[in-house]
C-alpha cells in the first residue's frame, strides 16, 4: 500500500460544522411536509405573501403539488380577512347608517347624527338586550336591530334613485313591495312587513311629519321618494280592524282613566319615554319593558311601546291587564 493510499484511508469526516447543510424548504418538500410550514398571507402583510412565494417557488423544483396547496392557503387567507361588510357607526358618526339605527331603535330624530341623544338611546337598547353596553352598533348589535342594512340596488332619495309602487301596504303585508319598502328604509329585505319593519315605518313618518300609523300609502311613499305607478285607490281603506291579516289590531281603551293614572306616576305621562335602571330598561307611558310589550301583543304596533300611540299602549295594557292583572306596575296603587 503506497503512503498516498494510507494517507486517503486515514482521513477523516469533515467537522459537523462545516458539513454541507440541504435546503430545509426542499427537505421537506421532499418529504410531502410543506404544507405544515408554509406561512399564511392575510391582507395588509406583504411580508408574510413574500416569504410564502419565495419558499413555495424554491420548494416547487421538488414537490409541485406542496406549491399548489400552499397557494390554497394563500387565497384562502386573503379572502378570509376581507369578507367582512357590517359598518360599526359610534358617536360622532353620521349619515345613512345613522339614520337606520335612529329609526330602528326610535323615539328618536332621524337627522343621521350619532350625538348624545342617540348615544344614550343606543345604550339603552343594548342594556335591555343583554349586550355590552358601549354605545357602539357593531355586528352584534345590528343583528339585535334587525340586521346590517342591505346594500346595492338601493331606492331611497339619498341615493338619487326612484322606486315605482303600486300598493298601500300594512303589517304583515308580504311580497315584492315590501322589499321596495325595506330597502328604501335601509332594512333586511324579507319581504315581510313584520314588527321592524313596522316600527321602521312609524318611525320615519313621525319625523316627516307625516301620520304615524304604521300604513305606507302614496303620501308616505313619496316620502321615501317613489313614485306611485298606479293612481291613489278612489276608495276608502279598509278598515283597521285586523281581519285578513293585513292590518294592526283593533284599539282597546277600556280602563283609559285608570290607565292614564298609572301613567302620571309611571312617566308624567310621557308616553315616549325611554328609562333604564338597575332591574331593566322601560319604554312607554305605562314603563313596560320589551317582553311585558310583546306579551300584550304589542309587537303588532311596534317593536317597543314609546314607538306607539297612548292609544295603543293602553290597548296593549288591557291584554295585560286580562292575563296578569296589574302586578307588572309599581304604580298599581295609582289605579
């Protein structure tokens, strides 16, 4: 064995250290592994979508299908962080979305101003449907309002377009006009002209000046700023009597003295009052809170009582009155 041999045989391994080291990326690729490193792009980080594509293009000489499924993430991500499309409105905020929340919540102007009127009404709602109580309509507190406003395909005055109708339509009305009207009103579109949408309607007539009875005939839309497709009815209305469906219950005003009583020492008698305290928040002349209104029936008039006539809420009392007699007023000694 020459000395050249011997010395080849006695070499030995190179330090760890200076070893050459595989791409990790590769290795892994190599072994069907990158999806598990691979890093997600959201919208707004650039960086996070540029480390991703310089890895998946060096990973893709070894193992393709790892670059296709890192791309899945990649969209999947992006489209993640941009579907959201409900608008927080806060005090200080104005315009259209304003405007729903002043007419949904109601006992309100509908100016489209978030200021401390409306701040301290949005309050009030949310303390009486359990939320956090931080005078913001977020995602959950439009949900509890009935709902972020549709978009697109809008028919109100603000957004410079008409609607033609040709209907006068009352609660529980259902069908294509009464998406018109929902939308013109900045509601959920269902079609069915149900307790919001109702109290939608009193609402914005109330500040048009207009009567506030809940029924959309040519006078209110054309408020909204439609346009009648057909001439006014010569005929009188039926009358609102609650048959077929279509309109509010008949009035009950048995008792309207004593009720009227109870009233002065419930709220002076300010029959749009809105009050919360530590057991609740109360709505009315009669300080009903939303479930005592919607046992009495009045979710046929509106959502809660200070959006009603005194007429309708002592209406609603008597149903009251007739199952649970007057335990749900402190006052019951003024009767």
């Amino acid at each position: 064995m020459t000395s050249a041999t011997l010395e080849a045989s006695r070499r030995r391994p190179a330090p760890r250290h200076q070893r050459p080291r595989p791409n990790t990326l590769n290795n892994l690729a190599g072994k069907g592994l990158i999806s598990a490193v691979a890093i997600p792009a959201t919208a707004g980080t650039a960086a996070g979508a540029s480390l991703l594509a310089a890895g998946t293009a060096d990973a893709a000489t070894l193992h393709p299908a790892a670059t296709a499924q890192a791309s899945v993430r990649v969209s999947t991500s992006v489209q993640a962080a941009t579907s959201s499309t409900v608008v927080s409105v806060s005090y200080g905020s104005t315009g259209s979305l304003v405007k729903t929340v002043q007419q949904r919540v109601g006992g309100l102007t509908v100016d489209g101003i978030f200021g401390p009127k409306t701040l301290a009404a949005v309050k009030s709602f949310q303390s009486a449907k359990h939320l956090v109580v931080d005078g913001v309509v977020g995602p959950l507190t439009w949900k509890a309002l009935g709902g972020f406003p549709a978009t697109g395909g809008g028919t109100s005055r603000e957004g410079g377009r008409t609607c033609s109708v040709g209907s006068t339509l009352r609660y529980n009305a259902t069908g294509s006009s009464v998406k018109v009207l929902q939308k013109a009103l900045g509601l959920e579109t269902d079609g069915w002209f149900g307790p919001v949408t109702l109290a939608a309607v009193k609402s914005f007539q109330s500040a048009k000046g207009l009567v506030a009875d809940g029924v959309v005939g040519p006078v209110t839309w054309k408020a909204l700023g439609c346009t009648s497709a057909t001439p006014p009815p010569t005929t009188p209305p039926p009358p609102t009597t609650g048959g077929g469906g279509t309109s509010t219950p008949p009035l009950n005003l048995a008792r309207a003295a004593m009720w009227d009583r109870i009233a002065w020492c419930e709220s002076g008698q300010r029959w749009s009052l809105v009050a919360s305290n530590s057991t609740g928040t109360y709505y009315g002349g009669l300080m009903m809170t939303h479930d005592a209104w919607r046992i009495g029936g009045g979710l046929a008039f509106s959502y809660n009582a200070n959006q009603s006539s005194r007429e309708e809420q002592i209406t609603v009392a008597n149903n009251l009155y007739a199952q649970l007699g007057l335990k749900p007023w402190s006052c019951r000694g003024a009767a």
